[in-house]
C-alpha cells in the first residue's frame, strides 16, 4: 500500500512538471509571439521586435532550456522516489 503512494505521488509530480513546461512553452511561442506580439513590437533585440524574435528563434530556444530543465528535475524527482540509476 506504501509503494502504491509513493507511485502515485511520482506521477503526480511529474504531470505537474510537464504541464509547467508546456505552460512555458506555450506562453513563449504562442503567447508572445502571436497574442503578445504587438504589445513587444516596441522592444528591439538583435535588431528586430522581441515578438518577432519570440516567433523565430525564442520559442526555439525555450524549447530546448525546457528539454535540459525536465531532465534535470525528473532526476532529482527519481532521486526522491528511489528511481534513480546509478
């Protein structure tokens, strides 16, 4: 019955960090680079507007720091759980 918590409690916790990452996610590349977009017109990077840059290459760029962040969580969660390679 204690495994059982423990399982579901696993599960629990990595749902949660997935729907945060994909919170993440789409907030760049949808929120700001399409909703948010004009609201970011008057704010230059890299000699374009942060939403369009959001649009090509932030979003990109978010998307691969979630990919380095989920790993590093997910081992730090199979850690906790006792799920851990060693």
């Amino acid at each position: 019955m204690d495994s059982h918590k423990a399982e579901a409690g696993y599960w629990k916790a990595n749902v949660r960090l997935i729907l945060f990452c994909l919170f993440i996610w789409a907030f760049c590349s949808y929120g700001c680079g399409i909703l948010l977009r004009p609201l970011l017109a008057g704010i230059s990077i890299g000699g374009t507007d942060l939403g369009f840059w959001f649009a090509q290459q932030g979003s990109i760029a978010t998307f691969i720091v979630l990919i380095f962040f989920y790993a590093w969580r997910m081992n730090k969660l199979d850690k906790k759980y006792g799920l851990d390679e060693e």
